[in-house]
C-alpha cells in the first residue's frame, strides 16, 4: 500500500508567520498535537507541534538550569533557548527540516522514517504541496483492512497442510527434529520438539497466517538443554 492510499486528506497547516497563540489556538481546537507550517506559496517550510510551545515563559515553564549547565553552555545554545521560549512567531519556533513523504511512499518506507525520526505524523506531498498526513492511526487502520476474512475457506485440509509445511521449511528457525503437522477441517495441529519456545510461537503464527485456517493448536514441546541434536 501507498501513503495516498491511507493518508488522511485533510491537512491542518499555519503560516510561518502566524504567532504562536493562534498556533495553540489551532492545535487545541483541531484536537491534533502537531501541524506543518507553510509560506505563502503553500510549500511546507517547518512543523509546529505541542512540544515546541510546552516550554514557554508566559506560564512559566522554561527549564531551570543548575549553575553548571549554565556554565558549560554556549553563548549560541543560550540565545537559541531564549528564542525558543519568547518568540512569538511561529517561524521562531517551528521544528526543521521536516519529515515528508511523496503520496506513491510505499507504507514500509513511512514506518521506517516514523520510527527513525520518533514522529507520530508524517506530510505527505505531490511535488513540494502538502496533500494530505499519514499518522500512525493511519498505518493502523491500514492494518485493519488486511484483516484476514473469516469466511470458510475451500482449501482443502491437504492443501492447507502442505502450505503450512512449505511456508515452514523457508524458515531458519524450523526445527532441526522430526514435527509433524495435521489439519483437520481447517483446524492446524502442530507436534513435535523445537529447541525454543520462541521457535514453537513462531510454527503457530506461520500456521495461523496460512489461507484457510481457522484455528491452531500448538502441541510442540521444548526440547531440553541437555539433549543433543544428534549431530
């Protein structure tokens, strides 16, 4: 699937030089935690979330440093610090660059920079104009549409058994002892020694993520430590 698949079409944006009150103003009115910013040809210059405005020294909530840090810091960290905590622009206080993604992304590569750059939302854009936002409420109502039907299925028990036995054997955690595997009317039975309980959750979800099957029943059994692989 791709980001214009899933994305959310509404897009909520500011302009860089709106201030931060009618930023808040907005977050809290939209119910969202963050939003881009743009220039007034519409291109995302920036994004503005409820961490940038939390530390604020109308309310009071600038760090309070030791005497240490405020040693050790730079004349240029300080003046950044003041800025972030007293600009009333929002240009001054926006997070850049941002994280954006063409609308064709596939969703792997929007997951990945999610959790590459610990952001919750990423703007998706045709060109360089925002169209539209993937969340990580987006990727999980993506899931949910995959959603294996439950319907019967009409592969049969034997055809069932076989794909659960090929989709095992491409697997490097497959068990070096004998296992046997029965289905009967779409019910999978595993048995057999694995060396790890890892190993014996991994044979159930590979059965389970088989077409037709309606159930597992996991009778694999851990091998001890001190039985060798007879090798």
């Amino acid at each position: 699937m791709r980001a214009a698949q899933v994305m959310s079409p509404t897009i909520l944006t500011i302009s860089a030089d709106a201030s931060v009150f009618d930023a808040a103003e907005l977050l809290v009115g939209a119910g969202v935690s963050a939003m881009p910013v743009v220039d007034g040809t519409g291109r995302i210059v920036g994004i503005v979330s409820e961490a940038d405005l939390m530390r604020r020294a109308e309310i009071g909530t600038e760090p309070h440093k030791s005497w240490l840090q405020r040693f050790f810091a730079d004349d240029a960290t300080a003046a950044a610090e003041y800025v972030s905590f007293h600009a009333r622009r929002v240009t001054d206080v926006m997070s850049k660059p941002v994280v954006t993604v063409q609308e064709d992304a596939p969703l792997g590569e929007v997951a990945d920079l999610m959790a590459k750059h610990k952001v919750k939302r990423v703007p998706v854009l045709r060109g360089e104009v925002a169209v539209g936002v993937v969340s990580r409420s987006n990727l999980l109502q993506a899931l949910l549409s995959r959603e294996p039907e439950t319907t019967a299925s009409r592969s049969s028990d034997e055809e069932i058994r076989r794909e659960v036995e090929a989709v095992v054997a491409k697997q490097p955690w497959s068990s070096p002892w004998p296992t046997n595997i029965v289905v009967s009317a779409g019910v999978v039975h595993l048995w057999g020694m694995v060396p790890s309980e890892a190993a014996s959750t991994a044979y159930r979800v590979a059965a389970e993520n088989v077409r037709g099957v309606k159930k597992v029943k996991n009778h694999m059994r851990r091998m001890p430590a001190s039985v060798g692989m007879g090798i």
